[in-house]
C-alpha cells in the first residue's frame, strides 16, 4: 500500500534542456537511486507552481516527488517500498 | 494496444473526435507505477476510511466493480485489487497535458470533462479516413508521451462523435456518419442515447419506445405532447443530427453551478460535526466562486443516509453572493429544517443560479459590512498567495482529522502529517 508522506528530502537533480531531473535520493539515511522518470505534473498552490514526479526506484520502488521551487526544496510525498508480490 | 477500427460508410463533412480516457484515474496509477501494471487497481479516497470507488482499472473490472461503488463492497468483490487513493490535482494536471497534445492536431479542442475531450478538425480533413488518421496519430502520441490509451470515436458532430467513443474500448476507434450511427444504435435500448437517462427512458419505454429506432420512428406530436420542446430534438438525435456547437478550449464555459460534497468517514448525527462540515464545504464554494468569479442565488443542501436514500432541498436567497457565511447560514437553515435526525454518510452545499459578477451586498452601506468586506478580500489575497491552507474557518478546524476524502473537492489542499502519526484533512 502508498505511504503518505511529507518528508524533506535531498535530491541530487540534473537539469536538462530547460527541465528538472531528480537522479536519487536520500531517505531514511539511503540513497535511492531512480531508475525512471514515470511521470510528470505540476500543481499551483497560491503563487506557487510545485512541480510533481511518480519515480521508480532501483529495486522497483514507486514514489512520488514533489519541487517547489520558490524554496528550492524536495519533498517526498508518497512511497511504495513493499516488492511487488 | 493496437486500435481497432470500426467504420461505417463515408462522409464529405466537418469530423468531430471525442477522445476518452479508457479507465482515466486507474491508467494513471498504473502507468507512473510499474508494480501496479496488469493488476487490479481501485481508486478511491483514503483506503483507510469510508469511500465509493472512484475508479477502476480493466482488470478489476471484470470483478463487478464500478466507479460510486461502496469501497466496503468493492473489497468484497475484490479482494486482492490495489486501493490507491486517488490525487485530483494530478489527475488534472495530465489532462491539462492532454489537452496541450490535442492541440498540436487542432485549435478546436472542448473539454468535455477531466478525461475526455472533443476535437473539431479543420476544414482540410472532411472524410471519416482522413479523420481516422489523425484520431490514430492521437491515439498513438498519447500512448508514447503518457504510457495511457484512449478510446475514440469520429463523426460528424458531437452527439454521433460521443456515442461512437464508447462503441469500442479500451483502445477502440469507431468512426461513424449519420447512416452508420442508426446501423449501429437503433437496436440499442434507448437509454444508451446520449442524454437519456433511467427516469426520461422509463417514461419512453411507457409510450413504448423501447429502442433508439423506436425513438427515431416515433410520431413527432405525441413525443412533443411528452417531452416538450426537446421531444423532437430526442427524435433527431436518435438519427444521429445534432447541432450542438464545439465551443473550443480557449473560449471561457460558464459554469452553471458551483458545489462540493463529502462522504463521511462514519454515518453522522452529531449537529454540531455536521455544521463543522457544512462550514467547511460553504468556505470551499464560495472561496472557488470567488476565484472564478461567480456570485449565485440558489443554496442547495444534499444530504444522504445510511439507505443511500438522497435529499436535496434548495433556497433562493434575494440576491447573488459569494460569501460563505452566507452560504454556510442558509445550508444550516436547510439542515435544521429538512434533516430527521437520521445518520448521514454525505453532505454537499451547491451554489446554482450563477452569473459572472461581483459580490455587491447592496447592504455594504453600513461600516460592518464594508469592514468584513475588507477582510474577506485581505484572506482571499492571503489564500491566492500562500495556498488555500493558509486560512481556514475555525468552525471547521474542530473536526478536520475526522473528515473524510473530498474527491476534487479542495481547490489546492496540503496535506500535513502530525508528529503524533495523526493527518490532517485537506483543509481548504
């Protein structure tokens, strides 16, 4: 079952041709490592456009990221860590 | 998935596409994460409380799920499906870059609602190929940029354009002109037209119009002594006419109503819980009116019981607003006049008579009401540049942790976790 979450995270991120790429990060004191990108969406909250990624992890994880970029911050807000049975 | 095509004879005129999302909200989930493809996937409000379905995938389908489904029956069906709860903003978001995609085919492009969208092509593309070729070039972009599938029908206007989108799904092209619309519907049972629903087709079927063809060889004055002046529209319709105009993406639709709803996460006869929730419902539709600009007259108040038996009582008020307190003392009054003290599983306020326009209150004369005219501004100013959680009415805080899921009910919710492990509400 996803996780709700609303944890701070560190990203490592690659910006590329004018957009942003979350690479891994840490969480939990690991380093999750992405394998993909599965989707992208933004979402205005006041003035602000937050800019949301669903990602796959290395070992199959599902999470969603979300960016603000007002704060420069990254914020994890929803996990699926349990391996697909 | 490769689209499979349906055509029924060829056409000279303007072509019309409804694109249609196949199973939007589960696609979705299942597309942005990989463990959930080729499973049984349910959307709904948080899995942890009391909800309906709000979606579900092909492959839960078969179990005998449907969207507005109990989630407590939907469980028993299946079991074994993944409960995701949905994310409206998300949802929207894509649509929002489906609709960007359509628009690279065409400028005239109508959103008909979150996953499905009309397309008027342009005077170039008159025959049902050349249309078919750009509802698969669609079909193929929207596969390769959002991993999704989308069902699409073609014709000549909306109606025969709607109709045939659902001929074929998932994944199902069905290009249609008038004549290949009664070859495939006049067999069908006439609630299967476009805009007929259980209570118009019981009426039909009481002066024996059982079929689409039926409807379309019935005598024009009985069905105008029945129906009125939309009996020989019905007739119409059943031969595929319609004149309905695409009104494009760009070109702002006025709202007719404004309103929000919640399931209860138990069945309620706390007074004093279910005011809380009506504050709270009233702030969000007056707050959205607001933002869109909107004033209305007519309140409406929706109740629902454990019977799932539905109550909707409404009142004018005498003239247009958009203030919640307003809105929230004529829902209440509605509440204390009409609810019988039995246990309630939704409440929803609805603001409907709705024009463009300000919030007059012709009786801003009087230094109270201008100072909390002033105020309402001050917050909404607050709200549009800090997020709806910013300011929340009191009232309605009380039982925020208690409230259920409001599916696109919040206008942009944060959602917060406690350090007790508890969550908070969207609190818009």
């Amino acid at each position: 079952m996803f996780e709700t979450l609303s944890d701070p995270i560190d990203v490592l991120t690659a910006f590329v041709e004018g957009r942003i790429r979350p690479l891994r990060f840490r969480w939990h004191g690991r380093v999750v490592r992405l394998k993909a990108i599965t989707g992208e969406w933004t979402r205005r909250e006041g003035q602000t456009v937050l800019r949301h990624y669903s990602v796959e992890g290395s070992r199959g994880e599902s999470f969603e990221l979300s960016y603000d970029p007002r704060s420069a911050r990254w914020t994890l807000t929803r996990a699926w860590t349990t391996p697909p049975s | 998935m490769i689209p499979r095509v349906e055509v029924a004879r060829a056409s000279a005129t303007r072509q019309i596409l409804l694109i249609d999302m196949d199973a939007f909200f589960a696609s979705v989930e299942q597309a942005q994460h990989p463990h959930l493809r080729g499973r049984p996937v349910i959307v709904c409000g948080d899995p942890e409380r009391r909800g309906v379905v709000t979606a579900a995938s092909y492959e839960a389908r078969p179990s005998g799920v449907h969207a507005g489904m109990p989630l407590q029956e939907a469980r028993r069906l299946c079991p074994t499906a993944h409960y995701v709860e949905g994310n409206p903003q998300k949802y929207v978001g894509i649509s929002l870059q489906l609709l960007d995609l359509y628009l690279e085919f065409t400028p005239d492009v109508e959103p008909f609602s979150v996953d499905e969208a009309f397309a008027g092509l342009g005077p170039e593309t008159t025959t049902l190929a050349d249309a078919i070729e750009v509802a698969r070039r669609i079909q193929s972009e929207i596969r390769s940029r959002f991993d999704l599938s989308a069902s699409i029908g073609v014709g000549p206007n909306k109606l025969v354009a709607k109709m045939a989108s659902g001929v074929q799904k998932p994944a199902g092209l069905t290009a249609l002109d008038e004549q290949g619309f009664c070859d495939t519907f006049w067999r069908a049972e006439v609630q299967s037209m476009w805009g007929v629903g259980p209570r118009l087709a019981e009426r039909m079927r009481s002066l024996g119009i059982v079929t689409v063809g039926d409807l379309a060889h019935a005598p024009e004055g009985p069905l105008r002594a029945a129906f009125g002046i939309i009996g020989p529209q019905l007739r119409a319709a059943a031969h595929g006419r319609d004149e309905t105009p695409l009104i494009p993406y760009h070109r702002a639709i006025d709202a007719k109503s404004v309103g929000h709803e919640v399931t209860l996460p138990e069945d309620c006869e706390d007074e004093a819980r279910l005011e809380g929730m009506l504050l709270r419902l009233s702030d969000q539709v007056a707050r959205r009116m607001r933002s869109e600009g909107y004033v209305g007259r007519t309140i409406a108040l929706k109740l629902r019981d454990r019977r799932f038996r539905t109550l909707i009582r409404q009142r004018a008020l005498p003239r247009h607003t958009a203030d919640a307190t307003l809105i929230f003392e004529t829902a209440r009054r509605l509440l204390k006049s009409n609810w019988k003290r039995d246990p309630l599983r939704l409440l929803g306020v609805s603001v409907s008579e709705i024009e463009r326009g300000e919030d007059s209150r012709q009786g801003a004369l009087f230094g109270s009401d201008q100072r909390s005219l002033r105020l309402r501004s001050a917050l909404d100013r607050l709200r549009d540049r800090l997020g709806e959680a910013s300011v929340v009415p009191l009232g309605s805080l009380r039982y925020r942790r208690e409230l259920g899921h409001v599916p696109f009910g919040a206008v942009s919710p944060s959602r917060d976790r406690r350090p007790d492990g508890s969550r908070d509400e969207d609190p818009a």
